[in-house]
C-alpha cells in the first residue's frame, strides 16, 4: 500500500525531475505538432499525457513492490516478455518496414521496450549468483546469450536501434559485477574489426570508388575472409596449445590479438550478410552527411540546422521555422531534441540536458549505495538503458552517432518507451526506499 511511510521513504527528487522532463517533453511534442498556418494541432500530446498519467500509475506501482521480488521472477518475466517479442516479430503490424509493434485496437505497444527491462533483471540475477566466477571468460556466455537472444529476434523484426542499446547496457553491467576488463576490451575490439571491413567496402560501392586496394579488393570477397580468419584462428589455437603445454609468455601475446582478430574477420562476414544496405549506409552517412543530402543525410543536416539555428537564447516557444514549417523530419520522436534546441537555444537545451543528467546521477547513487549486489546491478541496468537513449539520441541528431531512430527517454513521443522508462524510474524507486534493509 502507499502509506505515508512508503511516501516518507520515496527518491522524491528523482520522480520531481521525472515528472518535469515528462511535462517539458509533452510542451515540446505539443509545439512539433502545431500548425502555424491553420492554426491546429496534431493532438499527438494528448496521447503523450495519458500515457504519462498510465505511467505514473505504474512508476507508483513498481515503487512499493519490493524488488527483490522481480529477482525471485526474473527468468519467468525474461521468458513471458521474449515469448511476446516472437510473437510481434511474426505476426505484428508491420509500420515502417519494421514489425515490432501489436496493435490493440486504437493504440499499439513495442514489446522490444519492455525486453530491454526484463533483459536486465535477469542479467543482474545472473550476474548476482555468478559473481565470484565472473573474472571467467567462460562465465560470459550466458551474459552473452541472455542479451544477444532477444537481440536477434528484434534484428528479424528489423529494429537495428532498439537492438544496439542492449549491447552497451551488457557491457556496463559486466564491468560493474566484475568481468575481467581485458576480456571486454578484447570483445570490442573484436566487434569494432567486425565493421572495419563492411563500412568499407560498403562506402567505396556507394562513393563509385574505382580505385584499387590489393587488401580492400582481396577482402571483398566473403569466401577469401572466411578462410583468412580461420588461418588466424588455427594460428591462435597452436599458440594456446603450446602456452598450455609449455606456459611461455610470449605466446600470449599470439594467441590473444590472433583470436581477436580471427573473430572479428569472421563477424565481418555475418554483418556483411545481414545487415541491410541503408543500415550500413546509416552508419556512413553521419561522418559524411553529404554523401546523401537528399536521402539518408537529409535528417541530419536540417537537425543541425534547427539546432543552430535556435542561438542562445532560441527563437521562442512556436516559433521554429525549421520544425514548424515541415523540414525537420521525425520532429516528436527521434528529433524532439532539435525542436528543443532551435525553440529555447542553448540555455533550454542545457537545462534539459542538466534536469537528464540528474535522472542519471540519482540512478547511479542508488546503484552505489544499495548494499545487495542484484540491487545494485538492476539499477546500474535500469540507469544505462536511459543514459545510453540520451547519449545515443543526442549524438544523432548533432551528427556525431548514426541516424538509429532510438526516442529520446522521457522527452520523445511513444507510449511504450515513455512506459519503459517510467517502469523503470519505480523500480530504481524500490531500490532507493528498500536500499538500507539489505
């Protein structure tokens, strides 16, 4: 029950900056969709303010629910939400090219939203039972394969931004419960060789290169980089056998890179067949938006412009021409941040930025100070997920990440990550009134 002493105990300041960043967010959803030559609004922020009223509801809810309870249910509430997530990935409403939504009549949910939570209850459970044997390279794998299911299932839908949030949310969560950090760095830098070759070959096909690179044209080939990566990888598998047999240094210093690199040659072909053209294209276009002014680096310019537009002080509440004449694309979702930006300038932009910014730091005080290690790791999760669709959100839309459609928490328009999130903020809320106990 919500009794005075559960109100007395509440993290009041962390739901106050919710509740403000929540309102700003609807004024500036209200604002992108208003008509300054009819004089109308597109009503999108009615939908925004009874989601955030069902979102309270559940932040409130999630609050006085011990929670530990969600660690007693962590595999059934992972199994119920990816259940619903295959589901919606068959048999959803395709909006966009993307399956990722089940429509209930007048309004639809994205499950993907709710698997980032469920995903990071489990993993802290996990992470809790496991945590002496964590330093493992092999106690990885289920980490691994606890994320990388759901992530699979929601590249099928295709979702390719919902899906690159989970990776950076493991990754911090591992750090945290201790996972030996040369092994993390050895994952990323498999990764990062893993798109070394597609983005290269992808941008020399769609620059009309014609130049030759003996081992950027040896590399085209997937066959070729198949069999050099498991070259490598024979080479790295004699060099462990001879450190096992006879413990010489040196051949650390073989098999480590050599495996490495044998991986990410091997991920260079998987992507290379997976990935979609304007995915990789994406990821191009934001270190050269004007590879496609007209396509795929549209949104990126008219962001910057809005944003630059907009000065110190911006040009006033519904007076953005870039946003209220129509050349902001994707104005109340992934580029509310623009509208921000050119309507109150820096110094709206900074408060914001700064009300965001203590979302975050109240959720890694709690983190730090809950004395249970699910405790802490759940809201070390629950922090990342938000801190990571801030990051990731702003740097699209100032050109410094790829166009990836992931929403702004609290700000964008969207019932179900705006549910998530607020989800998320009441079990943070637990945590804070329940941290001293445990």
């Amino acid at each position: 029950m919500l009794g005075r002493d559960s109100i007395s105990r509440m993290d009041l300041s962390l739901i106050a900056a919710v509740i403000v960043v929540v309102a700003f967010g609807i004024l500036m959803i209200y604002s992108a969709g208003f008509d300054p030559i009819d004089k109308i609004n597109s009503g999108l922020y009615k939908k925004q303010i009874l989601w955030f009223i069902i979102g309270m509801v559940f932040l409130l809810f999630l609050s006085v629910i011990n929670y530990k309870q969600l660690g007693d249910y962590a595999l059934y509430i992972y199994g119920a939400m990816f259940l619903v997530l295959v589901v919606t990935t068959f048999f959803g409403r395709p909006i966009r090219g993307t399956s990722a939504w089940l429509s209930f009549g007048i309004f639809s949910i994205q499950p993907s939203e709710f698997m980032k939570l469920a995903s990071v209850i489990l993993l802290a459970k996990y992470l809790e039972l496991k945590e002496r044997d964590i330093s493992k390279f092999r106690e990885l794998l289920i980490p691994f394969l606890i994320i990388f299911i759901p992530v699979l299932v929601i590249l099928k839908q295709p979702d390719f931004g919902t899906a690159c949030i989970f990776i950076p949310v493991l990754f911090t969560m591992l750090f945290v419960a201790g996972a030996d950090v040369s092994h993390l760095v050895a994952i990323i830098s498999a990764a990062s060789i893993a798109l070394i070759f597609p983005m290269i070959i992808t941008y020399r096909e769609w620059a009309g290169y014609t130049g030759s690179n003996f081992l950027l044209d040896l590399f085209v080939n997937k066959d070729v980089l198949f069999t050099v990566s498991g070259i490598i990888l024979a080479i790295a598998a004699a060099a462990f056998t001879a450190h096992y047999f006879f413990k010489k240094p040196f051949l650390r210093r073989i098999y480590i890179p050599a495996s490495v690199f044998s991986m990410g040659l091997m991920l260079s072909v998987v992507i290379q067949k997976l990935f979609k053209v304007y995915q990789k294209k994406r990821i191009l276009v934001f270190l050269n938006p004007d590879l496609d002014p007209h396509g795929s680096g549209y949104n990126i310019i008219q962001s910057k412009v809005a944003i630059g537009s907009g000065g110190i002080a911006g040009k006033g509440f519904l007076q953005g021409t870039q946003s209220q004449l129509g050349f902001l694309p994707e104005k109340t979702t992934d580029f509310v941040f623009s509208v921000v930006a050119e309507e109150f300038g820096l110094i709206g932009s900074v408060i914001l930025l700064g009300l965001l910014a203590f979302i975050i730091f109240r959720g890694l005080q709690i983190a730090l100070s809950t004395k249970d290690k699910f405790g802490a790791l759940l809201a070390t999760g629950i922090t990342s997920i938000v801190f990571f669709h801030i990051l990731i959100n702003i740097g699209m839309v100032i050109g410094i990440m790829p166009v990836t459609g992931l929403p702004l928490c609290f700000v964008s328009y969207g019932g179900s990550n705006l549910f998530m999130a607020m989800m998320g903020m009441g079990i943070l809320n637990s945590i804070s009134m329940n941290r001293s106990m445990y």
